[in-house]
C-alpha cells in the first residue's frame, strides 16, 4: 500500500474528509446569504463533525474492543479527542443561540449511535426508514440554520427554502451509499433502494434534484450566482447517482460523492471571481 493511499484512506476514515464537506456546505450558506461567520464558528462546525461522524462509526468498535483497538483505529480515536477537546473550546465562543442548537444535534447523534431503553434496543440508525432522514435534517441544521443564527438573523421565508433545498440535496448525497451497500444493509433498515430498488431510487432522486432547482425560483431575492450552484449542484449529484451500483468503486461513494460539497464551493468562489473581472 502506497504512503499516498495509507493517507487517504485515514482521511475518510477518520470523518476528516465528511467533515470538510459539512465545512463547505456551511461556507457555501454564508456565501448565499453573505453571512460573516466567525473563525471560532467554523472550528466548531469541523470539530464537531469530525468527533460526531467518529462516535457514530467506531462507539461499538472502541466499547468492546478497546483493548485490541489496531493502530489506525487508535489514531482515528486521537484525531476525535483532539476534535471534541477543540469544539468544547470554541463552543463558548459561540452566540447563545448556537451553544443550544448543538447541544440539540448532540444529543440526536447520542441517539443515533446508542440504544435507547432495555426493552427497546434500538438507536435511532436502526429504525426502519429514517436514517437517511435523520442525517439530511442533522447537516441542514448544521449547515443553514446554525450559520444564520451565529449571524443573529431571523429565520425568513428564504432561509427556509435553503433549508429544504439542503435537506433534499442530502438526501441524494446519501443514495450512492444507500445503493452502494444494498446487499449488505439489513432488512429492516429499510432503506429507499430496499424499499423501491435502485432504478425508482434514481428516479427519486432525480426529482428532488429538480425541486431543489425549481425551488430557487420562490425565493424572494432571487440571485444569479446562487441558481448556477443550485443547478450545478443539482447536474453534478445526478451523474454521480446516475453511475451509482452496487459495484462501485471503494473511493466512488466515500471520496468522490462526499466531495460534491467541496466541488460546489470551489465553483461558488470562481463565479464570483469572474464576476468581479
């Protein structure tokens, strides 16, 4: 294994790469909205992502075999403290109103990852249907809402259809791993593939790619710049699920789709630097 690949490989798995797609999304809002995000809040979004993504992954592999952790696995966990040691940090850095936004969406990701009651043993990742639900409305939180009330604005009627725009944007982030892992996803997970098969998967997603388009068009203040992210965006998601199987490539799904964000943002600022030329 190259040293280039050992590296890329502990990116994804140490969240490192996810969280910077959550950061770029976040950027992208404050972009849109020509928000003034503060150093300390975009710490805060990073550390939290990386440290949430990472208890999510590896709570069950740490609890029971903390003792024959591997050295990857060790690191991972070094990469986590060092992240949640940063965001209780920043955190208090923060306006009042975002401290309880995140305390909210810690206590989803506890959930998510821990069973919840005796007779019950289920977290939240295991109910049938809303898995992929539950993240799309944790990453608009974190990337819409946060961001706008970090800035000390209220949420108007345009924030709001960001926010279902980001929500349906997520959605078909998630169906490339959703496809991906078909054969592997347990029955009652019921996942949207599971539940209509790839093709009409697809077919779904496509059509919300096409709302979150038409959806900039009910914006009061409509804007140029933010439709040509919207729509490029939207073309970029749908051929990445259109080339999605469940043969895909290991880095297809981990790297290159969580990577949109990333794509997006970049075309976001080249816009605007050709707008000013």
């Amino acid at each position: 294994m190259t040293l280039f690949k050992r590296f890329l490989d502990f990116y994804i798995n140490s969240s490192l790469h996810v969280a910077l797609a959550v950061l770029s999304f976040s950027v992208l809002t404050g972009y849109e909205l020509n928000l003034m995000g503060s150093i300390f809040f975009y710490s805060a979004t990073f550390c939290a992502s990386v440290a949430g993504y990472n208890f999510v992954k590896y709570f069950g592999l740490t609890k029971f075999y903390y003792r024959s952790l591997t050295t990857k696995l060790k690191y991972i966990q070094l990469v986590s403290v060092l992240s949640l040691t940063g965001f209780g940090f920043v955190i208090f850095q923060l306006q009042q109103s975002s401290q309880i936004v995140y305390v909210f969406l810690a206590l989803i990701t506890f959930l998510y990852a821990i069973p919840m009651g005796i007779k019950t043993p289920k977290n939240l990742r295991s109910v049938g249907g809303v898995k992929i639900y539950i993240i799309a409305f944790v990453w608009a939180m974190t990337t819409v809402v946060l961001p706008i009330l970090e800035s000390q604005l209220v949420l108007s009627l345009d924030h709001w259809i960001l926010v279902l725009q980001r929500i349906f944007i997520v959605i078909v982030l998630m169906l490339p791993f959703e496809i991906r892992d078909l054969d592997v996803d347990q029955v009652h997970l019921s996942t949207i593939p599971q539940k209509i098969g790839i093709r009409n998967t697809k077919i779904i997603g496509y059509a919300l790619l096409g709302d979150s388009i038409l959806l900039e068009f009910f914006k009061h203040q409509f804007n140029l710049n933010n439709f040509l992210t919207v729509f490029f965006t939207g073309v970029l998601l749908a051929l990445f699920l259109a080339k999605s199987n469940k043969q895909q490539d290991r880095y297809y799904a981990a790297f290159w789709v969580e990577a949109i964000p990333i794509m997006v943002l970049v075309l976001a600022f080249v816009l605007t630097l050709v707008q000013k030329s």
